[in-house]
C-alpha cells in the first residue's frame, strides 16, 4: 500500500492515487498559545476536522487528558494563509469495549 507523500493519505483501492487530490492544510493552536509559536499543521477536509486532528495529535504525545475528560482545551483553527480564525472546544471520551475468546 502507499501513502501520499505530502498528506500521508493511505491508498486502500488501485488507482485511488491518481485520483487523489491533498485536503487543505490547517494551522490549530490553543487558544492560549500563539499561532505563529504553537501552531500544528494538519491535512484536514474543515476545520472541525482539522481540530479533532490536532486533539488526536496532541493527546497522542502526552497524557490522553483530552480522551479521558480531564482537559477540554479551547483551540483555534485557521486555514493556511488565511485570516479566519475558527474556535473550536475539544472534548473526548475513550469508549470501553470487550472481547470474548474462546478458549
Ligand atoms: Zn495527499
């Protein structure tokens, strides 16, 4: 399987790859922080899409604080290149899910 080298979209299907056209890159930082400093880039569809990414992201490298209810941090998420800036607050859960064996 590939990957688009510049999103690192995975190709499933055959011939998905020419088809293929990258997301819009986004730039998402806390509210808190500020863009130019603290800001990730992501590959999303929006910018809903684009702040769950970054939470995903940013949940992965520390603590899941966010997917485990203690933080729900407010970010702001801007088109690369653009001025709108869109607020989004970040909420998570972790659902529990079981698996039966036979043994
Ligand atoms: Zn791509």
């Amino acid at each position: 399987m590939n990957r688009c080298t510049k999103c690192g979209r995975l190709f499933i299907f055959e011939g998905e790859e020419q088809k293929h056209t990258c997301p819009p890159r986004w730039e998402v930082w806390e509210s808190t922080g500020e863009r130019a400093s603290s800001a990730t880039r992501v590959f999303a569809a929006d910018a809903e899409m684009a702040a769950e990414k970054w939470a995903e992201i940013q949940d992965d490298a520390g603590d899941y604080d966010i997917v485990s209810g203690r933080l729900s941090p407010v970010v702001c998420v801007s088109q690369e290149g653009s001025e709108e800036i869109t607020r989004f607050r970040i909420e998570g859960e972790s659902v529990p899910q079981y698996h039966a064996r036979e043994i």
